[in-house]
C-alpha cells in the first residue's frame, strides 16, 4: 500500500499511468469527489490488486466468492461499491484480492445513530465486528428512553454477521447530564431500576450486549463506577451479553499541550470485554483550533493505558470527522462546524490552495477565506491520518479501532483498514 500525496501539476490521469491503475478504480476506491480538480496535498491510496475478476452471466457474489474460497464479506470489502447495486454486470472487473500482508485480526466497532442512510449502513457493514446504535438515554429515575427506531439496524447488522450493540448514556441534545449521572452511581434503586431495564431492552431487540458510556470520570467518583460496574457485569454476564465501556479521557486544556488525567481505569478494567478510549469534541492539541484526537497525545494516553489494563481489552477511538472554525478564535465562543474529508478536500481544491500536514498530530490543515472575507482554518483526516490511528493498534496490541462516526462512508479510512487487517466477525459471514 501507498499514500500518494497530489502534487502541484498531478491530475488523476498523471497519477493513474505512473501507478498503472485504471483512472475509475482510484475513483472507486478512494471515493474521490473531485477528481477533475485535484488539491495539491490531497491523499490517494495505491493498491495493487492481485487477483482481478471479469463477471460473467449468471455470476453473483456468492459463486464467485465460492469459486475463489473467500466469503461475500471480503468480495464487498474489497469492492464496497457493489453493496449499492442489486446485480452484477457482466464485463465488469471486480478485486478478489490485493497485493497486501495483513498484519493482524481487529475487531472495530462503528457508532451510528437510528437516522443514518441505509445504503451507507450496508456499504460500511462488512467493515464491522460491532454496530453500536446510539440511541438510548438513561434518566434520573432509572428509566431508558430511545430517541428512534432502531430495529432494522439491529436485523441488518446481524445479516451481514455484525453483533449490534446497545449505547447508553445520559447525554440528551449532545449534552451530558452530570446531574443524571450522579443520581445513578448514589441511588442503589436507581441502578438497580436501569439494569433491569437495560436488561429487558436487550433481551426484546436483540442487543449482542451493552455499551455504556462514563464521560466525566474522576477521583472522586471513579470507586462508585467501579461499585456499579462490579453489581451490572455478572447480571449482563448471566444472560450472555457483552458489557462494553466507553470513557471519555478527563483532559487539563489551561496549559498550552494537551494533558490528561491518570486516573486508574484498572479498576474498572475487570468488569468488561472492552473499553473504548473515545471523544466526541475533542479539538486541541498544541493549542486550538488543530487536530482532533492528535497521534502525539493518543500516544501518551496509550503509553499510560496498556500500563494498567490488558491491551486486548483497549479499543482505540477514531474519530472520522474535521472541523472548520473561523477565525479569530475566541474560547468558549467560537464553534467549530463538522466537516468530512471530502468536503475539506473540496474547500482546498475550490479556493486553490495547498493542505498542509502536521507531522506530530498526524492531520491535515489549511487556511481558507470565504466569499465573506472571513478567515477560516480546517482540520480533518486523510489516508496518512487513518493509517498512524489504525497503525496504534497492531503497536500496541489492542482489540481494535472503535468510529466515530459511520454516518458516512469514507473510503479511504476503509480501503486503509482493509488492506492491512482482517475483520473480526463475531456472528459469523467472514
């Protein structure tokens, strides 16, 4: 595999004769949106296929999966551009396999809320070992109220051999509520009230088991979780569900890099299969506006991590998206605007200006002024960003990579995973 960074003068042309690959499979496969007007550091991923396939009459996935011993799961990971069409056409040239050494199996866990587009749900399935559907809201009282429907996920996850998993948190309009939190790790009714809830949930959907999500962990609560963990993990047990945790690190940002608390997640370690180290508006490094999730930090976190918890526990958070502020930045007054990578990729492409990387974070960056006038600064995710995240794992030994989010499907991100690891199905279909 290779990331090929555009240069100035390159054109997706240049680029296909120098690797001699067909112009509309680097299309296909790196999802590119712009490729009439390439931006110059914009990332295009290189794989040789070594072994292609022209469809014939009558084929479908499953007899050409059974002819060549692979399952339909890796046919539609190696070409997710099928998972849109209802047939194959006869003449087109499909990838049965790369020309790659897969490191390692990884298990990788994608969030999704109820609302996301079923076309990208089914091109990002094969993808996934888990499905978390984040969808439920604990309240003070012990109560769970979903905010959508969420069965057809929880059936087409299943289909493609994905376990659906149940989140909870007492986050109501991207807010949590401490108040609802501190009400649940103090009220022994109360949490006796939400397991049994959980419980049934579980039970009549069809969960593979339950995330649940501890944002705000400090030293001064971190032994009552742990009390609560130790009360809910053998009842979940019991009834054969998979008890997963996802943290939010507690980070000091009054100093000018990023730190984060020590606390001791050893003690919440034994009561689950998994712990998700995530954030969902994590934006500084150095200072901010920059990089989401910098590798340099995520590092440190890691370094701290595997010291007190089994690595095959850790799943590394990924998160998917950029951002774009506007500038000058004022603290607590400027917000950010989610942006994916085509669309920052487009930015640059538009304005003619060059992306820039930031070696330590791993991220690309550039600055932009709008029809406004108004000065801006994106910071997103390529190729290179992906591959240093995914690369985490197999350094440290970890369980896998968890998204956030699978709302839209990045190619690149997938076509980097793909070609490096094996996917963990945990209810079969490979």
């Amino acid at each position: 595999m290779i990331i090929h960074v555009v240069q100035p003068g390159e054109t997706i042309n240049s680029i296909s004769e120098y690797y001699k690959i067909p112009v509309n499979r680097l299309i296909l496969e790196n999802g590119i949106t712009n490729p009439d007007n390439l931006a110059v550091g914009q990332t295009i991923v290189i794989v040789q296929p070594e072994i292609l396939y022209t469809v014939r009459p009558g084929d479908t996935l499953e007899s050409i999966a059974a002819q060549y011993g692979i399952s339909p799961m890796e046919l539609l990971r190696n070409n997710p551009y099928l998972s849109d069409r209802e047939f194959l056409y006869s003449g087109e040239v499909i990838v049965i396999s790369y020309q790659t050494d897969k490191i390692r199996t990884i298990a990788t866990s994608g969030y999704t809320f109820s609302y996301i587009d079923k076309s990208v749900l089914i091109k990002t399935l094969p993808f996934l070992s888990y499905l978390t559907i984040f969808n439920y809201r604990a309240t003070s009282d012990g109560e769970i109220i979903a905010s959508g429907d969420d069965t057809e996920l929880i059936q087409l996850a299943k289909d493609y051999g994905v376990a659906p998993m149940m989140f909870v948190s007492t986050m109501e309009e991207g807010v949590v509520s401490r108040e609802v939190t501190y009400n649940i790790l103090n009220n022994p009714s109360v949490q006796e009230r939400l397991i049994y809830n959980a419980l049934q949930i579980l039970k009549t959907k069809g969960f593979y088991g339950i995330n649940v999500y501890l944002e705000n962990i400090t030293f001064e609560n971190i032994d009552s979780i742990a009390e609560y963990l130790k009360k809910a993990s053998p009842i979940f047990h019991s009834e054969g569900f998979r008890l997963v945790i996802t943290i939010t690190p507690v980070t000091n940002i009054d100093t000018p890099n990023v730190s984060f608390e020590k606390l001791d997640y050893s003690k919440l370690s034994d009561y689950v299969e998994g712990i998700i180290f995530s954030s969902y508006d994590w934006a500084r490094s150095y200072s901010y506006p920059n990089s989401i999730f910098p590798v340099n930090v995520l590092r440190e976190l890691l370094d701290y991590a595997v010291s007190i918890i089994p690595s095959e526990k850790i799943f590394l958070g990924v998160i998917t998206l950029g951002y774009d502020w506007t500038l000058p930045y004022v603290p607590g007054a400027t917000e950010a605007i989610a942006i994916t990578y085509n669309s920052a990729v487009q930015i640059a492409a538009d304005n003619n200006i060059p992306i820039q990387f930031n070696a330590a974070a791993q991220s690309p960056y550039f600055y932009y002024v709008d029809s406004d006038g108004i000065l801006h600064v994106v910071w997103f995710k390529d190729a290179r960003s992906f591959d240093a995240r995914v690369g985490l794992v197999a350094e440290y030994d970890l369980q896998g990579s968890s998204l956030w989010t699978i709302m839209r499907f990045d190619a690149q991100m997938w076509l980097i995973i793909n070609t490096q690891y094996y996917i963990e199905k945990p209810m079969g279909g490979g």
